[in-house]
C-alpha cells in the first residue's frame, strides 16, 4: 500500500515535456487527445514550459469601446496598431476622426483592400455610401470573426470587454454596435436618411471614413488582423 501511494506521489509530480511536433506526428488526433490520451503523458508542460492547459482554452478576443474614438481590437492581448499616415501613434485626439459629411464626400472616399470590396456592399445593405444601420453589426462579427480566424486560427472564442468581463459575442457584437454609433451620432449629430431609407440620428452615414486635421488618413499598419478601410482626400 505504501509503495502505490509513493508510485501515485511521484507520478502526480512527474512532467513530461511534449514539443510541437511531438503532437504534428499524432496526425488525425486532436491536441487534447495528444495530452490526455496517449501513453505515458503525464504532464501538461510543452517544450516553452507552457502550461498546456492554457493553451487548450478557447482564444480570447479582447476590444476596447473607448469613449473618443474608437474600437481597438486586440486579439490575445496585442493591440490593433492604428496610427496616422505619417506614422504617429495614438492620433485621437480631437473631434475630427469622422468626416463631416459622408455625403458630400463619399465620391472622394475609397476604401481600397478591404473585406466587404467597398462601401456599396449589399452585404450590409449599403446604398450610396450610406450603410443600413440594420446591417451593421453584421459587419461587426465580421470583424470579430476576421480577427480570430487570423490570429487563432477559428471563430471559437471567449470574447472580453473592455473590463476583461467575459461576455457573449452577441454581446460583444452589440456593444461594438453602440459604441461606433454612439461616436458617429456624437459628431454627426444630424438626422439623416440611411441606405435603407430610414431616418437616423447621425448614425447611418457610419464609421471607417477616420480623418485627422492636418495629419493625413489613418491607416492600419501592416500587422492589423483585418485591412481595415481608410479614408483619403481626393
């Protein structure tokens, strides 16, 4: 009896170091069945000393609905770097991220490489420039799923506010929602008739159309998980 419970003590302090391709070989199987059905694994410590329980959780997506500017979507952690075009870091600042009037300026708006192919994407019920605010937050899953599929490599994830509260994506989806029209209503505060005919408080000529005074077009830098559209002077 003594000798089984010092075989047990032993065993349970025992780490067996699994390397990456250690579980490439296992081909067919999943990561979980690799550490916690193959023989003689008794440990959940990688070649890094990570601590392979970890690395099982769903990924986590992180955003921040700051109240001047912006949804930053972070992905593990990492920030999504926007600066301007001459490169300076953190341009808000001031009341002049959104153009005044999309209307007038679309013609001069281009939004070259992005997902949805311009903003007259019927996707999103766009019309004109105008985006159907009914439609937006597919869009914001979109962005979501961008995200996670680039840096986790599956839309399966565990979604955080900017608090680090876990929340639902529906949630996270809403509360993107709210807080890019949120920002849109408050400088362009103008009832406004959307792409899908409806009146709206500043809402339905929507985002991604940045500018900075003086600075240029925003742009993501060439690492952001999706290439986010950018508004340029014609």
């Amino acid at each position: 009896m003594e000798a089984d419970k010092e075989e047990a003590k032993y065993n349970s302090q025992s780490v067996t170091v699994i390397t990456k391709e250690d579980i490439a070989r296992k081909q067919g199987k999943s990561v979980e069945d690799v550490i916690f059905n193959e023989v003689g694994v008794t440990g959940t410590v990688d070649a890094m000393g990570t601590k392979l329980d970890t690395l099982l959780q769903k990924p986590k997506i992180f955003y921040s609905n700051f109240s001047n500017a912006d949804i930053i979507i972070r992905t593990d952690g990492g920030d999504l770097d926007l600066r301007t075009a001459e490169g300076n870091p953190n341009p808000w600042g001031g009341n002049n991220h959104f153009l005044s009037d999309l209307g007038k300026n679309k013609n001069d708006t281009s939004i070259p490489n992005s997902p949805w192919q311009g903003i007259d994407n019927a996707k999103y019920g766009a019309v004109e420039g105008l985006l159907n605010s009914q439609n937006i937050k597919v869009m914001m899953g979109d962005i979501l799923d961008a995200s996670a599929l680039k840096y986790n490599g599956g839309t399966e994830c565990i979604y955080l506010d900017h608090e680090g509260r876990e929340i639902t994506r529906e949630q996270a989806v809403n509360q993107i929602f709210c807080s890019f029209v949120g920002i849109e209503s408050y400088y362009n505060g103008n009832e406004l008739r959307g792409g899908d005919g409806e009146l709206y408080n500043g809402t339905s000529k929507f985002l991604y159309v940045w500018m900075a005074n003086g600075l240029g077009s925003f742009h993501p830098v060439g690492n952001a998980p999706i290439p986010l559209p950018l508004a340029q002077q014609g």
